[in-house]
C-alpha cells in the first residue's frame, strides 16, 4: 500500500501482513453474535421472517449486539432500531 507523505513529497509504503490465531478452537460469544448477525441477514434476503426474528432476537443478545448498539448514533444501531 502506497500513498504521498506530507513531509517527504514522494510515496512511502507500508506492509501489512495477516494475522490469524490458531490456538483458539471454538468461537468466542462475540463471534457467534456475528454469525446471528449474517443469519439475519441471509434471512431478511430470503424473506425468512421466523428465521430473521430468530436471529435477530440472539444477535441482540450477544456481546456482539450489545457492542452494536452500544452507540446509539451508529448506523448499525439505529438501523437495529428500525427492526
């Protein structure tokens, strides 16, 4: 990745390299919220209604969607808001 520097008037680059962890076999609360977050997703795009409430109601309840709706001038919780 490349862009001009202010203080050097040419483009520097910076490297950016993965991260992945390996040690961690079982996905942690905050992760499974995500997964409920896609299902609702996948499920208002199917126009699955039990299955979106389903979702909706466990994605909320997660850490994920407490973190989600911690800022209530967030574009993800005010659309949570909506629903």
């Amino acid at each position: 990745m490349a862009w001009p520097h202010a203080g050097c008037g040419r483009e520097c680059a910076l490297s950016i390299s993965s991260v992945s962890v390996s040690n961690s076999p079982q996905p942690n609360q905050a992760d499974e919220g995500w997964q409920q977050f896609a299902q609702l997703v996948r499920s208002v795009n199917a126009g699955d209604l039990p299955a979106a409430q389903q979702a909706f109601a466990k994605f909320t309840e997660s850490p994920a969607g407490e973190l989600a709706q911690a800022n209530s001038n967030g574009r993800l919780a005010q659309a949570l808001s909506k629903i």
